[in-house]
C-alpha cells in the first residue's frame, strides 16, 4: 500500500513522459483517483494497528532504506493526497496541450517525491528526495516561461540547492559521529556533543532555507507569485510542508532526545513571529492578489515555527500534545486554504486578465463562487471558528497559555488580525461597485468548483478535529511507539 | 620508492601550483587554456605516479579518463569563440 | 634493483621537462612559444614518466593501458595545442572575456 | 589520522568558501560555480569520513553517497546554467532583479 | 611524504576555491574550476575512492567544463565584469562558520568504523560482488532510483524552459579541416569502448553505471561537438525512452518485488536482473547528460518569428474549454 504511494505517481510520470499525447491529463486523472484512496488505505492501516516501518530492498536497519508511517506522515500524506488530486483536475482543464506536456510529468515526479518525504527514514534519502522535490518545483516554477518567473525560479533553485548542501555536509556530521542514517537508529544512538550541534545547526539551516522563514523567505513571493496558479497552489500548499515535515522529523525525533534542541527551539520562535507580523504586513501593501497569497504564506510557515519552543524546550512537557496538533492543524489547514486561494486567483486572471486588486471591482457579481472561495479560505486562514485554521489556533493557544511562555501569543493575536486586513481587503475590493463595467470571460465551471471545494475542506476539518488529533496522540511520539513496536 | 614516487606527485602538484599564477595573470583566455591543458597532462601524471605510489591500481583508469576527455573542454573553448567573419574559422 | 634504478632517473627525467613546460609557460613572452613550451616538454615529460612507471609495473595489461595513455595523452594534447593556436591566429583581439 | 583532519577541514573550508562565494557574486554563472565548490567541500567532507586513517579499507556507504551526490549535482547545476542561459537571452542580464514585478500574474 | 602531499592537496584546493571567489574574470573562474576538479579527483585518489575519481574524472574534466564554457559563452558581456563588492564582509561570518565547524571536527572520533561493518555483513548475502556497486544498487538501491529521478527531472525541467519536445541542439557543421575529423573518429570509439570497460568492470572492482554513463555522456558531447548528424536524427520516440529505461526498470524492479509480496525494491536471485538494471541505467545516464550538457543551446536553426511565437504561446497559459 504504501508503496503503491511512490510507485502509481511515478508510472503515471513516465507514462506521462512517454506518451504525450491528446489524452496526457488522463496519467493525471488516474493518479489522483489512485493516491486518495491509497492514503486513505495507509491512514487506516496505522490508525488500526500503529506506526510501522518496511525496509526496501529487504535490508533491515542500519544497512537499508526505510519508509516510517506514523500518524504525522499519514496526516500529511492526506493533505496531499487531497490537495494534489483537486489540483491535478483543477489542472487537467487550465493548461493547454503545450504547457501540459511539461506540467503532467514534472508535477506527477514531484507528487511521488513529496510522497516518499512523508515517509522517509533515512537521512541521506531525505536529501536524495528533496532535490527531487527541489528540481521539480523549480521547473514547475517557470513553466510559463515569463522572465520574471524565470528568474524567481533560479532564484529558489540556488536557495534550495544552497539549503541542500548544508543539509548534506549536517547528513555528513551525524554519520561521522555515530554511523548511521536511519532516523530511527539515530533517535537512540545520538548523544549531545559539538559534532551533533553542528549537524542540528547545519541541518536546521538548510531546511529553514527551503522552508522560506523569515530571513530566508526572499524567495518565495516571486517564485509562488509569478508561476501558473495550478503550480502555485503545489508549491505554497505542499512543497513547503515537506521541508518543514523533514525538519519537524529531525527536531522531535532525532535532536530533541540528544537534548539539543532547548536554545535553537526559541530562536526559530522568534522568527516565526517576526515572520508572521512581517509577512502579514507586505501581504497587506501588495498591489497583486497572488502576490497578496505568496506573502500568506510566508506568514503562515512562522506560525509552523511556533510549535518548535513549545515541542522541545521542556522534556515532556504536559503541553507537548497541544502544540503538536496545533501545529498539524496548522499545516493541514493552511494546505487546503491555500490551494484554494491561489486557484481562485487563477479563476480570477482567467476571466478578468489581470490579478492587481484594483481591477477586482465587482467580480462578487460576476464570480460569486470564487468570490464565496476567497471568503471561506480568508476564515481559515484568519482562524475564525469553525475552520481548521480555528482549531489550529486554539490549539496553540492552549499550549502557550499552559507552557507560561504567553510571549509567543503575539504571532496569534496580532497575525489574526492582520490576516483579517488583508483577506478584508481582498473582499472589499471584491464587493465594491465597478464604474464601468470590466470585460469579463466566463470561467468554467469544474475550474470555479475545484477551489471552492479544496475551501470548503479547510473550514470542514474544524469538525473533524478529534480524529485527527486521536491520529496524532496516539503516534506522535515516532520514535518510542516504534521501539514498542519492533 | 614508495617514497621517491610520492615525492614525485608532490613535486608535480607543484609545478601546477606554480602554472596556476599563468592562469591568474592572463592576459589572455587562450594563455588560461594552455595552462588547462598543462594541468589535465600533469594530473594524469600526477594519477599515474598515485596510482603506482598506493598501489591501487584502478586510479590508472581515471588517469585515462582525464587523458581521453582533457580535449573536450579545448573544443568547447574554441567553438564559436572563431569569429564568423573570420574567412578560415577552424571549425567553420 | 637494477630496474628500480632505471625507473627512478626516467621518472626524474620526465619531471624534468614538466618542470621545463611550467617555467616555459611562466617566463615565454607571447602566446605562441607558451604553447610551444607547454606541449612539447609536457608530452616528452608524461613520456618518460609512463616510461618509468612501466619500468616499476610488472604486468603486461597495466603496462599495455599506461601506453594508451600516454598515447591519448599525445593525440589529446597535440590537437589541444593545434586547435588553441588556430584559435589565437584567427582571434584579432584578445581583451579578456 | 592526521590525514582525516586535514581533509575535514579542507573540506569546511570550501563549503564556507562557496557560501560566501554565493553571497558574495551577482553573477549568475559565478554564483553556480561556487555552489559546485560548496558540493565539492562536501563530497570531500564525507570521503574524509569514510577513509579516517588513510589505509586500509574504505567505508563504501559515502562512496556511494558521494557517487549520488556527483550525479545530483551535476543535474541540478545543468538545469540552473540553462536558466541562466534563458534570463540571459530574455533580459540580457546576468543577474536577477531583486524586486518581484508588478505586472499581471500569469493564470 | 603522505602527510606532505596531504597537506599540499588541501592546500591548493583552498588556494583554488578562493581564487574562483575571488577571479575578477568569469573565464579565469571557470578555468580554475576545472582545475579545481583535477585537484579534487587527485584527493579521491589519495582517500582511496577510485569510483569517486573517475567520477570527478569524467563529471570535472568532460561535462562540466563544457557546459560552463558554452554558457559563459552564450552570456558573455564584453566588459562588463561586476562583483558584489559591496557583499565582501560577507567573508568574515563564514570564516566563523568555518571556525565553528572546524572545533566540532576536532571532536569527531575518526576511527568509527561507520557502516562497512554492516555492509561486510550484507555482501554475504547480496549476488554483488563489489561493495560500493552492491551499496549503489541493492542496499541503497532507491536513492539510486531516484537520484535518476533527479536527471529525468533535470531534462525534463530543461525541456520545459526551452519548450521543446526533445533535445535538438543546433547542429555544428562538421569541422572543416581534417584533425577535427581525425580526432573525433579516434576519440569516439575509445570513449564507448573505456564506457563499456568501466561498467563491466564495476561488477567486481571501481567503476559502473555512474562513471559508464557520465564517460558516454562526454561521447555524446564530442558528437555534437564535432557537429556530427547522428543526434540530431535520433527519433523523438527514441529518445525519450533512453533518457527512462534505467528509471522503468528500477521500477519494474520494485512493482516486480510487491508481487511476489517482498518488500519494494528487493531483487530477485537472478544475477542477469541486476546486471539489466544496471546496464540500463547507464544507458539513461548517458542520455540524460548528454541533454543536459547540449540541451540547453539556444535553438539557432529556428528564426525569429517561431521564438516570438514560441514566448507568446508560454506566456499565457489558457483553458482548452475556452476555445
């Protein structure tokens, strides 16, 4: 089953690849039929019976490679499952044959790649996995072929590769140290030390740089701002969850047990509340509407950072699972939303050409269902209950109240508030009365669906909170559950 | 002898050491290129005499291939740096 | 012993004329001796050098493949030296990038 | 022995070389170069772990990492020079705008 | 006299890495670069990593200088040499950088034997016989799939920039004058001869797909190089499924495994399964860079008007429901 999960993306990528033909979105359509209920499959297997690990190849540990499922890797496994098959239909109607040939394959690579992150368990295949990840995004990334995108595009490419060096050389200080790749091998063997700092050090910078936090986020509004909007939604919505996947892996799973992680975990704090006030505030001054989305998203990767002072500075703390899921929640949450937005602005450009929030006059009359669409993600992610981005912010508030550390509040209270001017601001521009009517193309209506449904998820996994949250307890602490298990 | 043969790479790592201030200096790209192309016949030495001094055997076959592909970046260097209006460009 | 002997003065001998090639491609004037320089003591020097290392290896196929090196070496290295002189003949200036 | 830590921190040293290297040139062709030197400190990094004391047997595991590495390395560095080549023809610039363009999103 | 040489390896790698920093001309950079890659094959050797020198042999020496100095080429800008000058105290926190990592290698325990225990113990049991081949191909085999996923994505993402169907570079008339000619034919067969060399060889001693693929690859090059009509004329179908056999059949390998109920990836007894994996993928190998080392030319065969039309029709992505 959980192969299936690597394996189906990347017959249909070939297939893809082979055969582009008329009939090229079909390797798209099958796919994302497939991978749904293969997640769904994956998720009951280990909400059934728990965590649990295959060895590829048939080589058990240190030698081979593993694939771990917990409930954190089938919670994002979901979310991409979801998200990438209402984009890949949303997808199979927006681009024309030209553009397909070279979006079907890279995206359906990429799909497997993100697919194996969630599962990953080897150190050095983390980094094999998040090139590949890298490389396609990158394409993907300037698929339209403008100069901008390109050059957003080579941007992140150079980020991302710098990120994956320092990443490889802190792969390169933990086997010096102890030997081994495997995450779960490491979680018992790694004692603290200078060697194990460097490799945290090396490791954490290299995936902030590819998750876009504060001082490292320069990249992403060009790079999700310029591209297609099918691929922005890939990129804000899934590729920066799997480096932040990997990292929250590596903190909680490897690091914290060594009792490194105390000092760094409020640093990364900091900056998850300065990038959320800052990235909330340029979302507020954007003259574009994805351009609006693209600096969301930076803000929305700070409030992920939150749960690293609130996971690993005290040794289980009573507040540990609080924040767990609401940084899950978060994730998932932000996910869905965002894919939402960025296809709504591409519903958007479609009909009206342009995405500068001035020419939005009146679309609340002509695209009342992407209009709906914005509404509903903009509660998510402002965190107006009963969304997902609700339960997630409560979750964290609960966490900071109970940990005492009530500075980390700010990120939630003043970040909502500023996620409410900018999602307000879209919305009033969306309702105001045009002088003159804007020429407008009529928008198809699997396109129009497609967001408002991926919108919909984001407030409807508000109700669903306890079983997610049951997933979560019930495995969240990888390393031990599998100790049990094996 | 061991010995002597380390002595040799050494010595030989030297000469590039010392070639590399040609390349620094120019003036020239094609005075670079030479240099290049000095260095690549003396890392085959080089690879050679390592491969005799650590008795491994199979650092021969590197050697050969830096001897075999040494060319490429020569050709890659004056393809199109020929001006076209020139009348006997080598590659026309 | 005697074999020892022999391989170590054909080896000096083939440092000798890199030596040569390295000073030749410091101290020449212009261009075209450099490349002069270069390629002619640089392919005697891997020579005797592969001469030398012959002399010291003892069996037949590790001798047969430092031969083909060498060659390769010459063939590589003589058409390097041709193409890189065509190319400064018919290249009238030579500012930098 | 001594040989390991001459390698490590030859190694260090060019990773942190490149990465200044990166920060430091606007040129696109030169910023990818010195990526190349930063993989080169690492690949160096993990062989030096793999050979401590110089003799011996050799640790295959980062020999075979490092053979992965090479091959990923050299890709994405084709992919990126390519779209150096692209902006280069698209804008006749070899480096990138720092500001994100207010022109019209793309679809 | 090791220690000597040791020390004057890393010594001239750290002078050439700050030299290319610091090289006010992108050509002297890129010559250094390739002589950067002499130096690090030359460290291979003494770390005694044969596969990694002929590697660094075949990646340094053929591809890379090629493909940076046609770009350097394709970009050039007479007298318009600019550095970030103002960046330069950048120097100074990755120094520290370098100072902190440097005191956490003083603390590594070099004499950690790491994993070639465990491989020792893995080659038992494994139909390889070479361990870094067996490590490539049956212990790690699916960093090795992906990292061909890695070149696909590569060529793919190429294609993409360049709106292209498959790589077909410009084609160079063939040289002109006879030592060209005389170069190419010597050269061209040599080099698919020591490919084929090196992939038998990896069975059992250094060498393999990697290095089999990356040599063939500069074969590729030199092809092209040499303005030959062969590549040109490869049909797209081809094409395309030599850049994906080696990837389809790590694949077959893996779906292969799930049937028999095995773990993914786990290879059947049969010797002749493994040596077909890895012939293909060396095959694919070699196409893949071969594309990505001349895939990246500025078509020059198409004039003007089909490049504007090509930029228009990449532009605007539209809706097939539209038309």
């Amino acid at each position: 089953m959980e192969s299936l999960l690597v394996l189906v993306p990347l017959a249909a990528a070939m297939g893809s690849f082979l055969a582009p033909g008329r009939g090229i979105a079909s390797w798209g359509f099958l796919t994302s039929l497939a991978i749904p209920a293969l997640a769904a499959g994956t998720a009951m297997d280990v909400y059934q019976h728990g965590a649990r690990r295959i060895s590829l190849g048939g080589w058990a540990e240190p030698l081979g490679i593993h694939l771990h499922m917990d409930g954190l890797s089938v919670i994002f496994l979901i979310m991409t499952a979801l998200v990438g098959a209402l984009i890949s239909i949303y997808s199979a109607f927006f681009f024309k044959r030209d553009t397909a040939r070279h979006f079907w394959p890279l995206w359906l690579l990429m799909w497997a790649a993100l697919n194996s992150l969630f599962m990953v368990s080897d150190i050095f295949n983390a980094y094999v996995v998040l090139e590949l990840v890298t490389i396609c995004a990158a394409a993907l990334a300037v698929l339209s072929g403008k100069t901008e995108s390109l050059q957003a595009g080579l941007r992140y490419l150079m980020v991302a590769m710098a990120g994956s060096l320092a990443f490889l050389l802190g792969v390169g200080f933990l086997y010096a140290e102890t030997g081994m790749l495997d995450m779960f091998m490491l979680s018992w063997e790694l004692q603290g030390g200078p060697v194990a700092a460097a490799a945290f050090g090396l490791m954490t910078t290299g995936l902030v740089m590819k998750s876009a936090l504060l001082p490292f986020h320069f990249w992403l509004p060009p790079a999700h701002g310029e591209a297609p909007a099918p691929v922005s939604a890939l990129l804000s919505a899934l590729v920066i969850k799997g480096s932040f996947f990997l990292l929250l892996r590596l903190w909680v799973g490897v690091f914290e047990p060594a009792g490194i992680t105390s000092h760094a975990a409020y640093v990364l704090g900091c900056l998850g509340v300065l990038a959320v006030l800052w990235g909330s505030y340029q979302a507020l001054i954007q003259p574009r509407l994805k351009l609006i989305i693209a600096y969301s998203s930076v803000a929305q990767v700070g409030y992920l950072f939150l749960m690293f002072p609130l996971l690993c500075t005290v040794p289980e703390a009573p507040w540990a699972e609080k924040a767990w899921a609401g940084g899950t929640y978060q994730a998932i949450s932000h996910g869905l939303a965002k894919a939402a937005l960025f296809l709504a602005a591409g519903n958007l450009i479609l009909s009206t050409g342009t995405d500068r929030i001035h020419y939005m006059k009146n679309i609340a009359s002509r695209l009342p269902m992407t209009t709906f669409t914005l509404g509903l993600a903009g509660i998510s992610l402002m965190g107006l209950p009963p969304s997902g981005g609700f339960v997630a912010k409560w979750m964290f508030m609960q966490a900071i109240l109970e940990s005492g550390q009530w500075w980390w509040a700010v990120a939630p209270v003043l970040g909502g508030l500023l996620t409410a001017g900018y999602v307000f601001r879209i919305l009033g521009y969306a309702f105001l009365l045009a002088e003159k009517e804007p020429r407008m193309l009529p928008v198809p209506f699997v396109l129009e669906k497609i967001p408002l449904i991926l919108a919909l998820c984001s407030i409807l996994i508000g109700f669903r909170a306890e079983e997610i949250i049951f997933l979560l307890q019930e495995h969240m602490l990888w390393a031990i559950e599998v100790e049990g298990d094996s | 002898m061991q010995i002597f043969f380390l002595a040799l790479a050494c010595f030989l790592i030297l000469n590039i050491l010392a070639g590399l201030w040609r390349v620094v200096q120019g003036p020239t790209p094609a005075d670079r290129m030479v240099s290049a192309q000095l260095f690549g016949t003396t890392g085959v030495a080089i690879l050679l005499v390592l491969a005799q001094a650590l008795e491994a055997p199979y650092i021969r076959n590197a050697a050969l291939l830096f001897a075999l592909l040494m060319i490429m970046a020569v050709l890659s260097f004056v393809r199109k740096s020929t001006p076209k209006q020139g009348q006997a460009g080598n590659i026309k | 012993m005697i074999f020892d002997i022999l391989s170590i003065l054909l080896c000096l001998a083939g440092a000798f004329f890199f030596l040569g090639g390295t000073v030749g491609l410091l101290r020449f004037p212009d261009n075209y001796s450099r490349l002069h320089a270069l390629t002619k003591a640089d392919n005697l020097g891997l020579g005797f050098i592969v001469l030398g290392l012959v002399l010291a290896s003892p069996t037949m196929p590790e001798i047969i493949k430092l031969g083909l090196i060498w060659l390769l070496a010459l063939v590589g290295s003589s058409s390097a030296c041709y193409f890189i002189g065509n190319y400064i003949y018919h290249t009238p200036s030579q500012e930098e990038e | 022995m001594h040989g390991f830590y001459i390698y490590a921190i030859t190694a260090i040293l060019l990773f942190c070389l490149g990465l200044w290297g990166l920060a430091f040139h606007r040129n696109l062709l030169r910023k990818i170069v010195a990526l190349n030197v930063m993989a080169g400190g690492v690949f160096l990094f993990f062989i030096s772990i793999a050979n401590p004391d110089q003799s011996g047997e050799v640790d295959p595991v980062p020999q075979a990492m490092v053979l992965t590495g090479i091959v990923v390395a050299i890709s994405l560095t084709a992919f990126a020079l390519c779209l150096a080549r692209r902006i280069h023809e698209k804008t006749g610039q070899n480096e990138l705008d720092t500001s994100c363009s207010i022109e019209d999103g793309d679809g | 006299m090791a220690l000597f040489l040791d020390i004057l390896v890393a010594f001239s790698l750290v002078a050439i890495a700050w030299r290319i920093m610091r090289a006010p001309g992108h050509f002297q950079a890129v010559v250094l670069f390739i002589t950067f890659g002499l130096l690090l094959s030359l460290a291979w050797a003494r770390l005694n990593s044969p596969d990694i020198a002929l590697a660094e042999a075949a990646v340094g020496a053929g591809l890379a200088g090629v493909l940076l100095l046609d770009t350097l080429r394709a970009v050039a800008q007479p007298g318009k040499v600019k550095t970030g000058a103002h960046f330069s105290w950048l120097l100074l926190p990755c120094l520290l950088l370098a100072g902190l990592l440097t005191l956490s290698i003083i603390h590594i325990q070099p004499d950690s034997q790491g994993l070639a225990r465990a491989v020792e113990a893995g080659m038992q049991t494994t139909s390889l016989e070479y361990p870094v081949t067996a490590v490539l191909l049956d212990f790690r085999g699916y960093d090795t799939w992906l990292e061909l996923g890695v070149l696909l994505a590569a060529v793919l993402g190429l294609l993409c920039v360049r709106r292209k169907k498959s790589i077909r570079a410009p084609l160079l008339p063939a040289p002109a004058e006879p030592v060209g000619r005389w170069l190419i034919s010597i050269l061209l067969p040599l080099i698919l001869l020591v490919g084929g060399f090196l992939l038998w060889l990896g069975a059992f001693a250094p060498g393999g797909a990697f290095q089999a693929g990356v040599v063939w690859a500069a074969g590729g090059v030199l092809l092209w190089q040499a303005g030959h009509p062969s590549l040109g004329a490869l049909p797209v179908s081809l094409w395309r499924t030599g850049a994906v056999l080696g990837f389809a059949l790590f694949w077959l390998l893996a779906a292969t495994a799930l049937i028999r109920n095995e773990p993914m990836l786990t290879h059947p007894q049969a010797k002749a399964w493994i040596l077909a994996v890895e012939y293909a993928a060396a095959l694919s190998i070699a196409v893949c860079l071969t594309s990505l080392a001349i895939g990246g030319q500025k078509s020059e065969d198409r004039n003007q008007k089909s490049e504007v039309r090509d930029q228009r029709s990449g532009d605007r992505c539209q809706i097939t429901n539209n038309r």
